[in-house]
C-alpha cells in the first residue's frame, strides 16, 4: 500500500497549505492512507472537533497529538467519541481519555495500526515509551493483525528517535518523529524493513519560530521573561511530510521518500 | 566567497569519509574555506591534537567543538596553541582555555569570523548565547571587520536554534546547528541575508543511533542502566554539511544547499 | 547586626501568618533588618505592588523574588520605582528591569547588600550564577562598602547551592536559598564565616504540595495532564526563615538558627 | 513498632559514622527496624556487596539505592542473591535485576514493605513512579499483609516528593525522600497517618558539596567543566535520619522525628 504522513500543522496557515495540496497528493502518488500530526492545528495549542472534522472531511484517515494534546479542553470528550483521533499511548493507563493506538481500514480494505507514542528526554514524564512500543507491537503484530504499522514518534532527542526507529526495525512500517517542526533529511529504509525519517517537519510557516511569530519567542530568548503570548506566523506554510510504499504482504518499506511543498523550503515531491 | 560547513566528525569512519570526499568537493565547488565540527572525532569523544592536524592538512580551515570539547584532557592545552581550534564562545570568560571566535583568513585572503557558540536548552549550563553572540557580531562586524561570519551553534533545541538564525538574521553569513547528528532538510537563506540550516547532521555511520554501535544505546533505552560503553559505529559515513555562497561586499548568502555524500542517507551536492 | 530572612510567602495564608508573627519576632530578637522572599505573594503567582507596601508597612526591609517574578505584569513597572524589590541579578543586563542587588540601609543605619539569584541548575536559563555574584561581592566587598550581605539563592539543586555556599564562603553573612518551599535542617556557619541554610522553607500551609491544594497537584502527577489550576492553600502557615547574628565589623556570622512558627511544622524560636 | 530511615551513606566517612552511631540508637530508641540508603556507599558511587554485608551485620535490616544503583557492576548480580538489597521499583520490568519491593521480617516478628522508588521530575526516565507505587500498595495492602510500609522516594524536586507523600497519605507507615543529601525540617504525621520527611537527608560529611570534597564541585560550577573526579570528603559525617513509631494494628504513624548525630549539623535526637 502507499501512504503519507504530515507533521505537526501549526495553525490556519498550515491547515490551509494542507487544504491547498493534499487532494492533489492524494491523488498523484495514489496514497491509500494518510495520517496528520494536528496537536498545534488550534492557532499553535491542540486541536478542536470542527478542525478534526474539516480535516476527515479533506481524505485524512487518522490523526495523532502530542504535547499539546489537551491543550483545547474540548479535546478531553471529543476524543472519546472519535476513534480515528490518537493521543499518545505513553499516558498513564486508566486515567487518560482517548486511545494510543488503534487499528484503522484504509481506503483499500488494508488494516493499519496508527500509533502515537511521546518521547521521554527533555519532555514531561509519560511511561516509558520503549515499553509502550512493545506492548502495542505484540498486540496487533505486522502481517498478522496489522497489514501496516505507521508509529509517530513525538520527541525532542535525536538518539531516542535514532533509538525507537532501530527498537521498531522489521516491525513497524514507519517510524516518523513530529514535535521539532523541522523536518529532517534522513529519510531511509532501516535494514530490517521499516521506513523512518527522524522528524517530518511541520506543516506551518519557517519564516518564524517554529511555527510561532518570530517577535515573542525573539524576546524570550533575549529579555527570559515570558511576558507574551505565542501567536502562529501567518506566512505561506511549507506542507511537510513522508511518503512510503511497503509490500501488501510484509507491511515492510519498499520506498520511503520526503515532502515538502509550498513555503520557505525546497520543495520534494516523490515521482508517481 | 564559497564556503562549506560540515557537522560533527563521529569516529573514525566519519574522518575516513570526510578524507575521501573533501578534496574533490574542494575543488569541484571552488571552496574558499572549510570549516568542520570535530566535537566527537576522536572515537566519539572529543578530538586530538593528531586528528585536528590530520584536518588541517586535508585542507579543513577552522575547527569548532562542542558539549564534548574536553573529553580528550590534551585538547585544555593544544587549544591554546592553535588558533583555528575553537570551543563554544559562552564558555565561562577567563576561566576557559582557547577561544570561541576567532577571525580567519581564509584562501582567496577573505578574513572570515568563525564562532562556535552552545545553546541552553536541554544542554549544560553556560553564559546566555545570545548576549554572548551579540557581543561577538559587534566585536567584528560583517562588511567591515569580517568578510564572512560563520556560526557553528551547538544545540539541541529546533527552536532555539531557529531563533538564533532569526537573531543574527542580516550579520552573518551563515548560522548553522550541530550536536543532533541529523541533517535537516530546511537549508535557505532567511530574509535578511543570512543561510541558514537548522542542523548540518554529522559526518558519520547512519546506521547507528547519533554515530554511535546502536547494541548500547538500545540497551540503555531499554534497561535505562549505563552498564556498557558508547562506541562509535564503523558502518561508511555520510559526510553531512552545507554550502554557502556569499556576496564579497556584504558577507550575506547568495546560495545555501545541503551536502549529502556516501552511507546510508540520500546524496545531495550542489552544482558547480 | 542581627537579621533574619523568610522564605517564599505563598499566597493569602503565608502573608497572614508572617503578618500575624513578624512584629513579635522583630522585637523578641531584637531584628536590625528583615528581608523575605515574595515571589509567590499574589495567590502564589508573583507579587503586587499593595502586596509590597503592606510587607514594607510591616517593617520587611527588602523583598526578593526568583522564577515567578514577573507573573503580574505590574511589577514590569513597579520594580523600578521600588529599589527595595529585587529580582534574581542573572537575568540578562540591560533588557531587564529592576535591579539583582541593592544596598540597603539598616535601622541601626548599617549598610546591607542583598542580592537575589537564580540557579542554573533544572531552572530556566540565566546568566551563570557564579560569575554573576562574583561581579556582585567585588562591587560591594563585605568589611568595606557593605556591612553585611545577604544572599538569596533561588535555585532547585542542592548541590548547587552548596557550591554556593561555599563559594562565598568568608565573603557574605548568609547564603540562603529559596525555591523548594521546603525548610532544610542544615543551618549552620560554614568555615568561612559565612551563615548557610540550603533552603529557607515557604511562608506558606504545608498541608498541601508546596504551598499549593492537593487536588490539581495530584491529579497532574497521576493524570499527566494539565487541565486544572493550582491555588494556595489555605490552612494555617508556617512562617519558615534564618536568624543570623553578624560581627559588625566583618559581616561574618555569629549565630545562624532556624525560624519556623506556626501551621504544620514543629516550632523552632531561636533564644533572645 | 518502631524503626529507622537513614538516607544516602556517602563514602567511609558516612559508614563510619553510621557504625559508631547505629548500636546505640537501636538500643536507644528501641527499634524493631532499620532501612539504609546505601547508593553512594562505595565511596560515593554505589555499593559492593562487602559493604552491604557490613551494613546488616551492623543490624541494618534493609538497603534501598537510587541513580547510582549500578555504579558498581558486581551489583548486577549481588541484588539477586540479597533479598534485602533494593533497587528503584520503576526500573523497566523483565529487564531489571533485583527487586524494587520486598516484605521483610523485623526482628519483633512484623512484615514490613520496604519499598525503593525514584522520581521523574530532573531525574533519569523511568517507569511513573506513581503508578508504580499504587500496583506496590495494592499487591501489598498495610494492616493486612504488611504491618508497617516504609518508602523510600528518591527525587529531586520537592513537588513530587510532597505529591507522593499525600498520594500514599493513609496507605503507607513512612514515606521519606533520598537524593538531595540534605535533611529537611518537616518531619510530621501528614492528615491519613502517614509519616513524612521530604529529604533523610545523608549521612555523609557537610562540610563539602553534597558529600564530595569541595574542590571538584567548585571547579566544575566555576568552569563549566568535567576534567577531574569526585571524591567524598573525609570530615566527620553526620548521621541523619527518621524515627518512627507505629500503631501495630494499622501501620500508621503514632510518631515521627528526625534524628541528626555528629558533624556539621545541629544534633538531634529522639526522646526514648
Ligand atoms: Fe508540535
Ligand atoms: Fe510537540
Ligand atoms: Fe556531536
Ligand atoms: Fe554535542
Ligand atoms: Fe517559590
Ligand atoms: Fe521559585
Ligand atoms: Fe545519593
Ligand atoms: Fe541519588
């Protein structure tokens, strides 16, 4: 099957570009399945039921959060009705609305399991995700109960997601880190068969902060005093993301490729 | 100018590529001066008065460091002996030896003000990075003073790196990030003038977690024990950087791509 | 001189008490100059500036402050009308307003330097705290131009304070540090001369997670979620600080004793 | 019953104490129970087995660790065959060796949960601590298959050490915190009848930077580097603890006092 990811979109701007190009995508590289990062899609902070919907309705499949997951305080309900939105499956069990994981149909009649999963270093404290990983894996293994496994990895150190993409190798179809809004070039085929690109970059605008108005985040870093507020940056956002082919019967990578259109980056679109 | 930056040397593997490459990518894009992140040259930690020589003689110009700058004891000394050693510039004044910047001159007899600068986000603590870099920029401005300014900043966050670029927007040549051993794919030149490129990735094994046998670190990850010992991986390395092509009256970027060459990653060198 | 330093007050409950015990105490031992931590004051958010007069009006010769300071904008503007109100000296000079150091005047009209500064350690970025204060203790030697100084070291680590301590040791009349709201059980006179208590403990209900209701606390530590809002707590306080007693002419200590009173902590008054 | 907590021994300065002050407390204060925390034992890294068969031929009952559980890599081996020896229960499960929790007899009969468990907040990831902790109280419940519990939390921050003590408010005999190596001045019986003391505090010598010689310390706060060793001073230690008497029918605290002897500190002792 042939699917796509994109990262974290960062407010109106990044909803927008992703409005203006997935259909096309959608349709050139003939993806069966498409998954969105949309924990800063509210103007930076979570996500809202409307934005989730606009987005199912756009031909996203599934959606998955991060840190910013509870920022909008309706997230809490709304997730509980809505099997297609995912929260990171490192929250404490019992406690914790929504779910981790969940296995999806695609377009094609193929089962995936989308994963979201939070790292541990330099983030606030979860269950330890290599556990987590484990768990879920055994649960809906690949090629059995899984015809595909796309695992969004939301952390901050290069090692731990270097780490899990090496822990998932052979099991997962993709292994694809969110949360540092700058998408890597390292997108590959790890030897055991999975797909993986250290981060896919935001969907959102990079003349700014990540994502962020450059003026705030500017004055942080000069004057340390948190006196403002973060507002998204309005320019033209750069769509962001990872394309993989994987083998019907495996689940494992056949191609793996980056994406980016539109913005302040080199653009990067896969040949059909 | 032309000049190119290559990031963090991981080990062995990581000088034999950077040997086997540099001289005809020297030739191939007219480069005027090299600068080279050697922070873990020497098995991963730190480097050596042996292996900075060896750069040197390859044709390197400057060498910058990082968190790792005294892993080797011998680097306290031999960085006091040579100026085109540097370590991060907000290393406490006084008490540190070497220096943090240092002005060049480079082939075409062009004085270019290199500076190796740490972030404070998730890294140990230094003086601020931006007050530190502020007096640097003023201490040899661009245009008169300084030919060219390269800014080796090594960080780990995406957002303060991004707000570094957006800091020294217009006054340098180019501010580049090391210290995650990613390459990431957002090389452009911001709307100042200045190129930019969130991480250069390491000159190193891919296969790897950060350049390093991945057996340790998934061990780590998994035990959350130290037991074992970091070795660097000995797979061929990518040799990772970025090119930069400036105006000689202003200092400011005319060009800004990626260097991608060898090992695991997808290649990317500039035309001529 | 004898002294005596309170930490943190935390909201409504921790001004009462000290409000409630501060007179007695100024009279009973005998108390040339009173300095206490403010910074989470104003419903455990920063300070106000009534919240300032009324400590003043109580007879509170200098107020300091740490993380919080700047949680209600006013004191952007208050602190540099108030040179009585002191905010942590690393913050980056020239952006920031107010002033790290002040030299006060005493009732018995000696002269006493307080500073206020923030770790580095597990805290937002600052200058380096050590270089900071060594400009501050050479600007106002102790023996010269100040007859006493006083050191509030708003800081997590308590290796780090230690080093502190030690670092002025011979140099300050005290080093007390603030930030933990918990008392430590350590007051004592380093080699030096210098008085020493790892943390002054809170002005505030102990019946809580310090300072703060249990509810929200305990449900993001077992949630991970920061859904709630955190509000004092509103049983009895306990008034926690240092007295010191110093040589009048060389500002080193005589006595150092801890001070709790009140709410739900064993009782500890030094003797007349 | 009534037993003793001791926090961090660090280095032979704080075993030698711990020898020449334990017999005559035992005797003293009557105690049915004794838990030590011996991580920093082996001169301030870990512990040996030598030392740890010193310690309960002292009449040490139990051993907990922390960070520095496997500083000594004959640990890793030891702590299976030491019923008594444990190690942080949120370690990753299956990996782990040793145990994090065992029932262990007194010498009056009476099983006691001793439970190991260390912090999230600054401190290294592992398993949340209170979910951790909720399955050890479940598997175990006080009044009915433990007579008393005792926890040693090793943590940091003073929010999660506070947090935990209400978590396990009702439901534990003591929970006391380990790691900083600074005793704390509020010992109490919280609300449920919990003992609770945020910080044993260490026996080790305080008259240095939390147990080490101060030189180290000092060099690498000033110089922001790593280039020599830490080395536990050699002073007199003091030894600091935690008295508690239980009620035999419940577990619950009936009294709780902290117990400080020789060294640097101000003595206290219980009242038999
Ligand atoms: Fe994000
Ligand atoms: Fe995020
Ligand atoms: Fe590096
Ligand atoms: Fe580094
Ligand atoms: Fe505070
Ligand atoms: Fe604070
Ligand atoms: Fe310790
Ligand atoms: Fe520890």
């Amino acid at each position: 099957m042939r699917f796509a990811f994109f990262g974290d979109i960062v407010g109106k701007t990044g909803r927008r570009a992703l409005e203006a190009h997935l259909p096309d995508l959608r349709q050139r590289l003939a993806l069966d399945f498409v998954v969105v990062n949309a924990e800063n899609a509210a103007a930076g902070f979570g996500v809202t039921e409307k934005i989730c919907e606009g987005l199912f309705d756009l031909g996203v499949d599934a959606l998955t959060l991060g840190n910013h997951a509870w920022d909008q305080r309706e997230t809490l309900t709304y997730i509980d009705r809505e099997p297609r939105l995912l929260r990171p499956a490192n929250f404490p069990a019992g406690s914790t609305p929504g779910k981790g994981a969940n296995l999806i149909e695609a377009a094609n009649g193929s089962r995936v399991l989308v994963v979201n999963l939070m790292g541990a270093l330099f983030m606030e404290t979860l269950d330890d995700p290599f556990s987590t990983i484990e768990r879920e894996l055994a649960a809906a293994p690949m090629g059995q109960v899984a015809d595909a496994i796309i695992i969004d990895f939301h952390a901050e150190a290069t090692s731990e997601k270097m780490g899990m993409g090496v822990f998932c190798d052979g099991r997962a179809s993709l292994v694809v880190g969110t949360h540092t809004h700058v998408p890597t070039a390292d997108a590959r085929i790890l030897p055991g068969g999975t797909a993986y690109q250290t981060d896919a970059g935001m969907c959102g605008d990079y003349d700014s902060v990540i994502g962020m108005d450059k003026e705030e985040p500017l004055r942080r870093f000069t004057t340390r005093m948190r006196t403002g507020r973060f507002e998204p940056a309005t320019g033209e956002a750069t769509v962001c993301g990872v394309f993989v082919e994987t083998d019907d019967a495996t689940g494992l990578a056949l191609r793996c490729e980056p994406i980016r259109i539109g913005g302040q980056l080199s653009g990067q679109i896969p040949q059909s």
